[in-house]
C-alpha cells in the first residue's frame, strides 16, 4: 500500500473514532516512539559493550556472569520489543486495548530473564521457590484465558492457521495480527 493511500485511510478511520479512541491512539503512538527510542540505546549500549569486551578482551563470553549478563539485556530488549509490537497493533487500531494473554506472556518472558540472569550462588531456595510459584500461576492463568478463549483447544494442540496460510508457533491468535504480519 502507497503512502498517501495509508494517510488517507488512516485519517478516515480516526474521523469515526470517539474522542477517547483518539486519546487511547494518541498514547499508544506516543509511548510506541518511547519504547522504540528506548530499544535502539539499549541496542547501541548493549552492541558496543558486546564489540569492545570481545575486542580488547575485557569480557570474555564464556566466563558465567558474562554469558548472564549479555542474556540478560538481551532478553530485556526481546520484552520492550514484543511490548512495542503489541503497541503496535493498538495504534493501527487492530486492537482497542492490549490483550490480557500478551500481557501474561511478556511477564512469562520477564520471569524467564530473571531466571537467566539469576546467580545460583547468592540465592536463596525461598527466592527459587517464589519465582518458580510466579511463573506456575501464570502459566496456569494463560492456559486458563486461553482453553476459555477457544473451547476445541483444551490440550493444547490446536495450532491456528495465519493470513498467508502457515501456523503460529505460540498457537495465539490476535484479531488483526496475522493480517498486519501478511501487509509487511
């Protein structure tokens, strides 16, 4: 789709919104350019700390903490980027409001970083065991929003097919998702 086609349907489509979709797009524009400017210096920070460490031999990458700590903010920009392509959806308007079950998965995905950048050493087992209750009941939650979303899906199993015909991995469909992948 041309550039002045995209302008003239997105300035139709917010002619029809209320004022409050007007707001809730306006904010949702705004903190997207955030996250979006938050990602790109954690990037840099994060590349030229990876290229000087590996170059003058001040990190070396198999040493523990090292390997954690460049997991660790990788992992950091993988959660501020599926937060931005969530964002993403609801500036386009694909979405009213952030789904409940991409929320789930990006705190899944934050408890997923602290276990990686967790030093075993220096940890109790009542830390270990609360992390590892925060990560069951979410798990459990988004099975549960999930099964209740889609009632043939009750094993986990069924796989959703996309606009361009293949499958997601995750098996969640988000209205509007899978036709804004197949557009790009």
């Amino acid at each position: 789709m041309q550039w002045p086609e995209r302008w003239h349907r997105g300035k139709a489509e917010w002619d029809i919104l209320s004022y409050y979709q007007r707001f809730e797009s306006a904010i949702a524009l705004v903190l997207t350019i955030v996250i979006a400017l938050i990602i790109l210096v954690a990037l840099y920070r994060l590349s030229i700390g990876v290229l000087t460490g590996l170059l003058f031999g001040a990190a070396d990458p198999l040493e523990h903490a090292v390997f954690q700590s460049i997991f660790g903010e990788i992992m950091t920009l993988l959660i501020a980027l599926e937060f931005n392509h969530t964002l993403r959806y609801v500036v386009t308007k694909h979405q009213s409001i952030i789904q409940t079950k991409v929320v789930l998965l990006i705190a899944l995905l934050a408890v997923a970083r602290k276990f990686i950048i967790l030093d075993m050493r220096e940890t109790s087992a009542e830390y270990l065991l609360a992390l590892a209750a925060i990560t069951l009941a979410l798990g459990i939650t988004y099975r549960l929003m999930r099964s209740d979303a889609d009632p043939t899906d009750r094993l986990g199993g069924n796989r959703r097919p996309t606009a361009s015909g293949g499958e997601r991995e995750s098996g969640v469909h988000h209205p509007g998702k899978d036709e804004i992948d197949a557009e790009q």
